[in-house]
C-alpha cells in the first residue's frame, strides 16, 4: 500500500502491508482505520453496521440515536464509490472542516483532537453520486461518528429532490415534506456545528434543504406560504426526545420586508419570522409557532402613522392566532420611511393632540384556507388628557382600508372635548392652574358620562355599521347643569369645530323636552 498526499485510496491499497500506528492513538480509531483499509476492494468499500463496531456497541443502538432510519441508510445503500480515507487535526465538533490532513506517522498524542474522515459517492434516496461524507471521533473520550449526505445537483436537475414521507410515513407535516437541494446529517455527537451550513446540529437526524410550502398537500405548510407570503422556504428538519416518544422539530426563517395586506390605507406587513413547529404525541400532533416582527401602517391625510409590534402566531388543529405587542411608532410622509421610536405608547395618534394609547396590542385570527387572515384586532388603554379609557381599532379584514378606532371611557366634560380640537387648544386647557381649570369646569359643567368614542380618520363602513362623521365621535350620557340626555358629540380637527345632538329627551322633573 502508498501513502500519498496523507490519503489511502482503494487503488493504492494492498492487504498484506497494512499501516502502523503509533500506540498513543486511541484503540478504537486505530481499530476503526485498520477495518476501513481492509474493506478496500476495486475502487469500492461496502460501510456496514459491523464495520461500525468500533464505537464499543453504537451499532446496536444506531436506530435509536439516528431517529429509526439508520435501517434504511446502511441496507445495502452504503456501498461507496471511489473512497478516500484520511487523518485529520482538527476540532471534530466541526463536521467537514478543513483541518490538517496527517499521515499515520505524524499523528499527535492527543486523540480528542484527531478524527478519521471517509468520503466518496454512494447510491442513495433513489439518487446516484450522492457524496457522503464520513467522520470518526472522540467526544468526552467516547467514540462518535457523522453521516453527512449531499444530493447532486446537474445542469438538466438543478433541484434534486428527497422527500421525507420514505423514511416518516405517519408523522403529519413531516410526511408531506419534499426538500430540494438538500443536506441530510446523522451524528451521535453532541454540540457539533457546520461551518458549511452555517448551523448548529441536534444528535441524530438532521435534514435541511427548501420546501415548496404554498402549494403543498399539508394544511400547516399551505398557511405558512399563504400567511407569510412565500412559494417556499428553507427549512431545517430534526429529532429530539428518544425512538418511544421523539419529538420531531421544523425551523425556518425570513428576514425580508414582506405586505401580508397591502391596502391604500391600511398596511399589514412584516420585516423578519422565525418559524418553529414541533410534531409530538402519542398520535403526533403539530403545533406551530411563528416569532415575528409585524407592521401595521395607517394612513391618514398623506401621512403614514408607523407602529411595529413583535410577538407570534401559536396554531393547532383546532385554530391559529396571532398576539403583537407595540414596540416603536413613527410617523413620515405618505409611502417614506419612518424614524422609529423605540416605546410601547402611541402618542398623538391622527394628530389628535393629548391623545395617547397605551399597551397597545395587535391580534390577528388566522385559518388554514385562503384569505388566511380571518380578523384583525387592535386593543389598548386610551388616555385623553388626564382621562384614562380603553380603545379598539376595528379592521375589515376583507377590505383593510376599512378601520376606525372605537373606545370607551367613564366621563370627559365638555372643556375637555373642545381641548381635543387642535394643539393650541389642548395647551391652553392643559395650562391652566388646576384650581381655575376647576372653575371654568363648575361653570361649564356639561360632560358625558359612560361615554363611548369613535376615532375616524376616514368615513368608511365595517360589516352594516357606517361611519361618516370623521374626527372623534363622543357618544353617552349627557349631564348639561344636571340635566340629563342621550348625545353625541364630533369633534373634528380638520375643521376645527364641535357640533352635537340630542338624541333622547331632556327629562326635568316631571316635565320632559324634546
């Protein structure tokens, strides 16, 4: 046999001269290269449980670290074309780096940092020259192997396919998974990486490779390509738990600005989504989690009102919703960007002075069939000046440029309105000195009590109910000089007037007015 450029070959090899090493190697890597050199025949080596005896019995348990698969890839799929097999130093939780290639001559006394590589071309996924790549080491002094695969790509099959329903055929989601292009590990290590892939992996299976999600046969996959907008996307597949009760784990992600709804008013989008879905149960179940940072622009008077919010959509079988957090505000000119504000309070919402929401929240209902989106909800505390309400923004999820915001809140007099008319109003009111602001209430004192408000920046409809008095609607009980009515008050800033009506009788005593 010849040793050149630190690599022994099928060609180069000869039985009766087997290689030396040195007795500072660990026994079971000197074992494993001596059983690797002697299964060399004519350009081919046949990699079998046995031949993967070296790990002091892994070869019993395969099946359960590999997720139950390990059966279907050493059948008979793992006879290797062409192979090579090399030392290396190097990090072994580093799958496929370069590292130093060694001849047996030169290897260190420290066996933690050697690994024993194997590559070449196996017939595999109904594939052929599908490249393995083959690693032996050491972790916490115990011996460890990775099965690293490739499909190959040619000019006439750009997008070799592997589909996971061959080695899961009754694990929902899983099952309708095709990944093209794909990469799949199987490692008995723990904490490895890939430089290449740029990932972390988990010990057992690994899969990662795109998947055409908008026109898949799975409910799970269509929402996602339906929801965020996508045809496919890159996704990670992986085992974790044990071969009685594994849990089998989906990521992906998409960082990109993308319109969910994309209305000349309302704007519903999204700049980042990470997507995770675990599949476990006796009768595996999946459930779905979306992390991701939501967009919402409205648009009022050639200026866009910016609020970003971050949480996720949780889904199951039975529903799928959304929960937002507001995290920043902006404000710019119709279509620009927004200098962002990092703050959970939108102040000043529409250019209504005093007016400020807080804890603002977004919730979006979601169905596995298209339109996808079923309901929009936006809700938060209401403050007005020093008059605390509750406020929800209504969206017509069929026609999004459909909204208004509704809110509630117990009493606002009638100074406190008319403060809401522009900003000079407002600071006027707000700088009076308590005690005379107190006054001028004692001597205007009309207010509405349980009062319900309505913000419309545009007159529009939702469902049967019309809007078209644009500004901020107060409607409740009025309390004029302890007269007593059903009212309602516009106030609006645009035209920098309040008008009202009587909407029921003025009851005074036993006499009444109408």
């Amino acid at each position: 046999m010849k040793v050149q450029d630190n690599t022994i070959t099928a060609a180069d090899f000869s039985p009766e001269s087997p290689v030396s090493l040195p007795t500072s190697l660990n026994h079971s890597l000197d074992q494993l290269f001596q059983r690797l050199q002697a299964s060399l025949h004519n350009n081919q080596l046949q990699l079998t449980p046995e031949l993967l005896g070296f790990v002091n019995g892994l070869d019993n348990g395969l099946d359960e670290i590999f997720g139950g698969i390990s059966g279907n890839l050493l059948d008979g799929l793992m006879l290797i074309h062409q192979p090579e097999i090399k030392y290396f130093e190097g990090d072994p939780g580093q799958v496929g780096e370069p590292g130093q290639s060694l001849s047996p001559g030169e290897i260190s006394t420290h066996p933690e940092n050697i690994k024993v590589r194997l590559t070449g071309k196996v017939e595999a996924f109904k594939t052929t020259g599908v490249q393995l790549l083959a690693e032996f080491f050491l972790q916490d002094n115990q011996p460890n192997l990775t099965l690293k695969f490739q499909l190959p790509t040619t000019e006439n099959e750009p997008d070799a396919a592997l589909g996971l329903g061959s080695f899961f055929p009754e694990v929902p989601v899983v099952k309708a998974m095709e990944f093209t292009r794909p990469t799949l590990i199987l490692t008995s290590g723990e904490g490895l990486y890939d430089p290449a892939l740029d990932a972390n992996l988990n010990r057992g299976f690994n899969c990662f490779g795109d998947v055409e999600v908008a026109t898949s046969d799975d409910q799970n996959l269509r929402l996602l390509g339906g929801f965020l907008k996508v045809q496919r996307l890159g996704f990670y597949a992986g085992i974790a738990g044990n071969r009685l009760a594994p849990k089998y784990l989906l990521e992906a992600a998409i960082h990109q600005n993308m319109a969910i709804m994309n209305g000349k008013n309302f704007k519903l989008g999204y700049t980042s989504s990470e997507i995770a879905m675990e599949i476990s149960g006796v009768l595996p179940e999946p459930t779905l989690g979306i992390a991701q940072e939501i967009v919402v622009i409205l648009r009022e008077n050639g200026q866009d009102n910016h609020l970003i919010f971050i949480g996720g959509v949780k889904g199951q079988a039975e529903s799928v919703t959304g929960f937002f957090t507001l995290d920043a505000t902006g404000q710019s000119a119709e279509g620009q960007p927004a200098t962002l504000e990092p703050t959970r309070e939108w102040r000043n919402p529409f250019g209504i002075p005093g007016l400020t929401i807080r804890q603002l929240s977004l919730q979006l209902g979601l169905t596995y069939a298209f339109p996808w989106i079923d309901n929009i909800g936006l809700h938060g505390d209401l403050k007005i000046g020093e008059i605390d309400g509750s406020v929800s923004i209504l969206v017509d999820s069929n026609d999004p440029d459909q909204f208004v915001l509704a809110g509630s809140m117990d009493r606002i007099t009638l100074l406190q309105m008319i403060s809401t008319l522009s900003i000079p109003t407002f600071v006027a009111y707000n700088a009076l000195p308590s005690g005379l602001r107190q006054s001028f209430e004692q001597i205007i004192n009309v207010a509405l009590e349980e009062v319900k408000l309505n913000i419309v920046p545009v007159a529009t409809q939702i469902g049967a109910i019309d809007f078209q008095e644009t500004g901020i609607t107060f409607a409740g009980r009025l309390d004029a000089w302890g007269w007593n009515a059903s009212a309602f008050v516009n106030v609006d800033p645009e035209m920098a007037s309040l008008s009202g009506q009587n909407m029921a009788a003025i009851i005074w005593g036993t006499a009444s007015c109408k």
